[in-house]
C-alpha cells in the first residue's frame, strides 16, 4: 500500500516537471518569437477550445447518471444478467456518445461503480471510438459506404471477442477501475 | 450545440426534481474533472507537439512513398501515434484516395487513427492503470491491422 502511494506521488512529480518545463519553453518562444514554439502553443490552444466545449458537460451528465441512475438498473442491462442485451447497449450508447475516448473513459468508470460487467465496459470503450455515428457518415461520404460497412462488420465482433478475453483474464486479477 | 441543449435541460429537469441531488451530482461533476485534470494537461501537451510533428502535408508524404506492405504498417504508426478529430481525418482520407493510395493504406492510418491512443494514453492509464491500458491499445491496434487486411482484399489490392 505504501509503495503503491510512493509511486503516485513519482508520477505527480514527473507530471509537474513536464508541464514546468513545457510552459517554460511555450512563454520563451512567445518572448523571442520562435516560431516551432508559437506553433505548438498554438495547437495547444485550439485542441484546449475544442475539448472544454464537450468535457463540462459530459462531466455534468456523469454526474448526473450517478445520482439518477440505480444500480439494479445499470446491474440488470449492463451486467451479468443482461447478456447479449449489454454489449447491444455498449454499441448503441458508443455511437450516440459525444467525444469520443475521452469521454467514454470517465463514463466508463461511473459504469463500473454501478455494477456493469467489464466485458461490457471495453465494448463500450472500444466502440466510442469507431462507430460513432457523425463520424461514420463523414467516413462514408468520403471513402464510400462499402468501406464503412466492412470495417463495422469487422471490428465489432473483434472488439466483443477481445473484450470478453480481457475481462476472463481480469477476473482473476484484483483489477478495478477508478 | 445540441450537447450543451441535452446537457441543460436534463440539469434543470434534475434540479426541479431534487435539488440535493443535483448539487451532489455537480459535485461529483468537479470532483471527477479534478481527478483528471493532471492526465489531461499532460495529454494536452502530447497533443500540441503530436501536432506540430505530424501536419497534413507531412502524413500524406509519409504515406505516399515507399513499398505497399511497409506502407501499410507506417500507416498504421502514423495513426496510433497522432490525433484529429473525424471533420479533419476524412476530408484528409478523401485526399489521399484522389492521390492514388490505397484503400488498405487509408484505412489501416484512419482506423488506428481511432482506435488506437498513444496521446489518450496519460488519461486512460489514471482509469485502467498501466497494464490493462497497454493491452487494450495493442489489442486495437491488432484489430485495426485485421480490418485493414480485409479492406485491402475486399477492394482487390491484396492478391490471394
């Protein structure tokens, strides 16, 4: 237990020193105007603008889930007992989803606190990446719908396959998500 | 837009319903932003420099020289290692087929591009821990290969 503390605490440190030392090289580039600096500063401005319109309110919809939402519910669709309904659901939440990964990722874990299985969990995690359907229809406009409906046909179940390994593998580990 | 919609009028809906439990859930609203905020910095700085390294210009170079099958594979380290959003990566994806590529190519770099997250990698690893989040982005990154082999025989370009 103390070592597991000890070592977050390194990864606090190291986490500090990396953003010290971006920030510092971010406001000397501004000062004399160095442009490969301006530029990632730059970057690091519209990714920031882009993400704070989605993050506060996909937190606040968490949030709101977790105080909503009874465990018996997210137990009975999302568990053991859903079955096949879960990973139906995993798909269907994932590409309805805004943001992508990012936000699947915290909703994941109020998912797991509630009781869904992890099987379900990866689906869904995995899934919010590719089949999200704004993307999907830029996907098919531009590289035609035949290429769209492979890589769905393919990945889905590779994901649901691997996913069930994974959580086969966890059960008997101590794994949990925070 | 229509998130922000969502996102208030279920918020006013709660806070009609219960007001103690909306304030819990905004607390637990904070609480959670504060526990990822540290990854998230981090992921922020990954990306600005991901960014800069990898601008449009430079992938369709990348993944326009050189022999196929390598190229499958550089695709497919392009996008597990960078970041865009999808409004970006197709119209890219678009360009790179009127320049000839191949649809095996584009979709093992749009597909890793999606699935797999080198620069996510700080904010996942808080929820999963180190271990898992690594087999879960080499698992994708598998499976990102697989549809692009598929796609690659489907359209022709892979002869069995």
């Amino acid at each position: 237990m103390k070592k597991q503390s000890e070592k977050k605490s390194n990864n606090k440190y190291i986490y500090l020193i990396i953003i010290i030392i971006y920030f510092a090289f971010i406001i000397y580039s501004y000062i004399f105007n160095i442009p490969s600096g301006i530029e990632i500063g730059e970057n690091l401005i519209s990714f920031l603008a882009y993400m704070i319109k989605i993050l506060p309110c996909a937190f606040i919809l968490i949030g709101l889930f977790e105080v909503w939402v009874s465990r018996e519910k997210v137990e009975k669709h999302l568990g053991h007992e859903g079955g096949i309904r879960g990973y139906i659901w995993a798909i269907v939440l994932a590409g309805t989803m805004a943001g992508g990964l990012l936000v699947a990722l915290p909703v994941s874990s109020v998912l797991y606190k509630k009781g869904a299985r992890l099987s379900v969990i990866f689906t869904f995690v995995s899934a919010s990446a590719i089949v999200r359907i704004p993307m999907t229809v830029f996907e098919a406009s531009f590289l035609g719908i035949e290429f769209t409906v492979i890589r769905w046909l393919v990945s889905i179940p590779l994901i649901i396959i691997s996913s069930l390994f994974l959580e086969k593998y966890l059960e008997k580990q101590n794994f949990s998500i925070k | 837009m229509w998130f922000f919609v969502v996102t208030g009028v279920l918020l006013l809906l709660s806070f009609l319903l219960d007001r103690a439990k909306t304030r819990k859930a905004l607390l637990i609203a904070y609480k959670r932003i504060l526990v990822i905020s540290p990854s998230f910095v981090i992921m922020l700085i990954f990306v600005s420099i991901i960014l800069f390294l990898f601008p449009q210009e430079k992938i369709i170079q990348y993944l326009d020289s050189g022999y196929h099958t390598v190229n499958v594979i550089l695709a497919a380290l392009v996008g597990s290692v960078t970041i865009m959003p999808g409004f970006v990566a197709f119209p890219l994806a678009g360009i790179l087929r009127s320049s000839g590529i191949s649809y095996m190519i584009i979709a093992s770099f749009t597909t890793t591009l999606m699935m797999v997250g080198t620069v996510t990698f700080p904010v996942e690893l808080t929820y999963f821990g180190k271990k898992v989040a690594l087999i879960r982005n080499i698992i994708s990154f598998i499976i990102a290969i697989i549809v692009a082999l598929l796609i690659g025989i489907y359209f022709g370009e892979i002869v069995l």
